[in-house]
C-alpha cells in the first residue's frame, strides 16, 4: 500500500511521488493477468517463467509473478532478470546526469573525454555521446555473446579493442556517422567514459547517480552477481526451453548488457523518465534534458530509448536465455514492463505488455 503521496499534473499527464513507489500482489484472480490465462501463455509459448509489472497514472506500481524461476521456485516480484539491452535506457539516463552536472557535453567529442582507451576509425574525433546514445556513431560490434560462468573475464580495456578473452572484435568507427545502425560496442566506450569522467566504478556511478534517487533497490549491476543476491536471481533457458549451463551467462558489458533488475524497478526506471519530461519536483533530469532523450534522433532511436510507431517508448532486450520489454505512455505517464527468462519470448511479451495496459495501466 502507498504511505503518502505528491502528485504532478503537467501537460496533462498525472504522475504522483509515493514514499513506497510499488506494491506486492497477488495475480487477479480472474481475466487476461490471471494466473490460469497467463500460465496458459506461457505454455503455448514454451516461456518458464515471467514477472510483470503495471506503471499507473498516479505513480503507484504493480507487480506480479508467473511460472517458475528456476526449478522449483516460483517467479516473485522481486525475482531478478537479465535486463538486457533494456541497460541501455538506465545507461542514458547515467549518461545524462553526467551532461546535467555540466561534467561532459552531450554533443562534445567523446574522445575528448576517453582517458584509458581512444576511440579510433573515420570521424571518429566528431563521434558525440548524443551519437553513442542513439546509435548513429557509426560503431561496430552490435551485441555481446556473455561468458559462460567460470570462464575468464576480459577486463572492459580488452573487450574495447577486442583483445582475449574479449569474445568481441575491436570497437571502433566503421560506418557513416548519423545513421541509425544498432551498435552495444558504442555504448561499451560510454562505459569507458563515464568511468574516465566521474572517476569512480560504473556500478558505482549507476548506483548513486540513477539506482538510488529512483528507489531501484532491487537492482544492481555486478557481473558476476554477488552472492547475496543469487538466490533472487531466475535462471536462464534456451529456444528449447532447456536451463543454460551453469544458470546463466556474465555480461561485463555494464552498459550495454549488464543490469540484473525486476519489472517494478523498470517501472520505477519508467516512472523517472516521465515525470523527467514533465519537469516534475524531485525529477531526475531536467526537462529539456530529458525531452531530448525521448526525442528521435535517426530512425526509431532517441537517446537509450526507441520511439514506437503507437507513441509510445520503450526498449527491449536478449541476453543468453532472457528476453524483456518495456513500454511508457508518455501522455498519461502509464507503462508496463515484461521480464522472461527465456532467449526468445516476443510473442508472449508483447501479448503480455497489452494485457498489462489493457488492465489498467
């Protein structure tokens, strides 16, 4: 239950400032989010387990579990998945804060800031963090692979210029700059950057700069997970529905790839966009800042986000065995958020992101 609240109403969008921004609970107990009708989705579509979770209009979150984490142990609301790509939008929103503090431009040259690695290939002195963000820096290197627990770890260093373990080639300019061309290796040298300007680990900086003003307590960004946390962790499977080995891959690649999070968090995550873009108290980022962020750049891309053809925004994300979505109402600051711990699960994720509006959102 909500404690208290603040509530905003800007450019007609309703948000509120709950002291709890989320509650646990239970299925309903009848209709599309019930657990018959989504445990039934599930099955059709082979998926082990999902968590859901609805952002409303006034702020408050809700959340929900279905199927099973890992053998023998039922999906929670605060299980965490594998976020993906989905990092990316929590890596803007860094990136940003950065630009809000005056400590970096987001149209200065990123090389103006590397201190440890430089970024190389043609225009790569004109390359921009505002390119980085939205894909349009021309880089190479469009995903990660992950390694397989109990492998060696290359050092972020290596996996920059593509040097063993690093299971990636080199990053670097290899494209016309401006042109939308999905690339995680742009966002990896933001993660270099971001530790070269603030000084500080990049779990370090997520943490104090967005996981903490924006209540994202069950959240984090260690790879490989500390121990603490392992027993909230879902487990990974493939196509087949078959567990990967060991559990689950680790993704050094923070930015890009790394964030082990819960649907309500995304919510949260969602929710400080929002109120972002409508200058609320209390917001993370300034309001022209973050209309920025949520505006288009080239093709679908804004700054960590992508602009879908219904209005909304959103992101989406595949690692080794998990699959997750987002999407935000930005005109009635609503929005759901599906995590599934399976490689491939579009199908269900998109049927489960419209039950979710279609429910209340």
């Amino acid at each position: 239950m909500l404690l208290s609240r603040r509530t905003l109403c800007a450019s007609g969008v309703m948000l509120a400032l709950p002291v709890r921004w989320a509650h646990a609970s239970e299925p309903p107990a009848s209709g599309p989010l019930s657990s018959g009708e989504v445990d039934n989705l599930l099955r059709q579509h082979k998926v082990p387990g999902a968590g859901l979770a609805i952002l409303d209009a006034r702020g408050s979150i809700s959340a929900y579990g279905y199927g099973t984490a890992r053998p023998s142990t039922p999906v929670s609301t605060v299980t965490r998945f594998q976020a993906a790509s989905i990092s990316k939008t929590l890596n803007a929103l860094l990136t940003l804060t950065l630009v809000r503090d005056g400590l970096m431009e987001l149209d200065g040259p990123v090389n103006r800031h590397l201190k440890s690695f430089r970024l190389s290939g043609s225009d790569a002195d004109r390359v921009t963090p505002r390119m980085l963000l939205s894909h349009t820096a021309g880089t190479s290197v469009r995903g990660f692979a992950g390694y397989e627990r109990g492998q060696p770890l290359p050092t972020l260093k290596q996996i920059l210029v593509g040097e063993r373990p690093a299971n990636n080639s080199a990053i670097a300019v290899t494209a016309p700059l401006g042109r939308y061309v999905y690339s995680g290796g742009g966002i990896t040298v933001l993660q270099q950057m971001i530790i070269d300007v603030t000084g500080e680990p990049y779990q370090a900086a997520a943490e104090s700069r967005v996981l903490a003003p924006l209540a994202m307590s069950h959240s984090s960004l260690g790879q490989p997970p500390s121990e603490p946390i392992e027993g909230s962790l879902a487990h990974a499977h493939s196509l087949d529905g078959q567990p990967v080995p060991k559990g689950y891959n680790i993704y050094p690649e923070l930015a890009a790839a790394g964030l082990w999070t819960t649907p309500a968090d995304v919510c949260r995550m969602m929710r400080g966009v929002a109120l972002s873009v409508v200058g609320g108290p209390g917001a993370l980022l300034p309001e022209p800042l973050a209309k920025q962020m949520v505006g288009r750049v080239d093709g679908p891309s804004g700054l960590g986000i992508f602009i879908n053809s219904d209005g909304t925004i959103g992101h989406g994300g595949r690692n080794r065995g998990f699959s997750a979505l987002y999407r935000l109402e930005l005109s009635s600051g609503k929005g759901v958020a599906v995590m599934t711990n399976i490689h491939d699960a579009e199908p269900a994720l998109l049927a489960l992101i419209e039950r979710g509006f279609a429910h209340g959102a």
